[in-house]
C-alpha cells in the first residue's frame, strides 16, 4: 500500500482490494498465527529502540518479531539494519519481499 500511495499511475481501488484479500489469504493460513498486539515482553523489547526507531508501529513489529522469534517481513531498509546495529536483536531473522 506504501508504494500504491506513492504512485501517480497505480489504480488505488485496485491496491486497496488487493490489499483486502492478501490479508485474508495470511488470516486463513494455517501456516501463519496470529500474535497478542503488546504485552510486558514486546512493550520492552519495543521501548529498547526508542531514539534508534522513529516511527511507534514501526517499533512494534520489530518487537513482536524479537519476543516470538518469528522472522520480520519488511521492505523498510532501516529495519533490515536493526539485527545488526542493536545488539538486542542480534539473532532476529529479516527477510524482505523481493527474497520470497
């Protein structure tokens, strides 16, 4: 949706809808589950990256990724950075779209 917004020939309703049925697709999978949005642990792995991530979501993906050892899917170059800039994820796993 980022680079639909950012687009002046993309046909937004197209993206929109789209969009609607990629997240049904990932909410049907049985691969995939659903995690708590915060809790004590993402909250503090989150607050660890005050002054080094900007944008609060943005930190909050990062930490959901980090407490449930899941692997961060993001385009975000700034993101991709983070495992290797704090040491407190260090072992997270980013991968990006354009690797899958």
């Amino acid at each position: 949706m980022k680079l639909a917004k950012k687009s002046k020939t993309t046909n937004k309703q197209l993206a929109l809808e789209r969009c609607r049925r990629g997240v049904n697709v990932i909410a049907k999978s049985e691969k995939l589950h659903k995690t708590d949005v915060t809790n004590y642990e993402i909250k503090l792995f989150a607050d660890s990256l005050l002054g080094v991530v900007s944008d609060y979501f943005d930190r909050m993906l990062i930490a959901t990724a980090k407490a449930y050892n899941a692997t961060l899917l993001t385009e975000d170059s700034k993101l991709t950075s983070i495992p290797r800039e704090h040491r407190l994820f260090s072992n997270l796993k980013v991968l990006s779209w354009s690797k899958i």
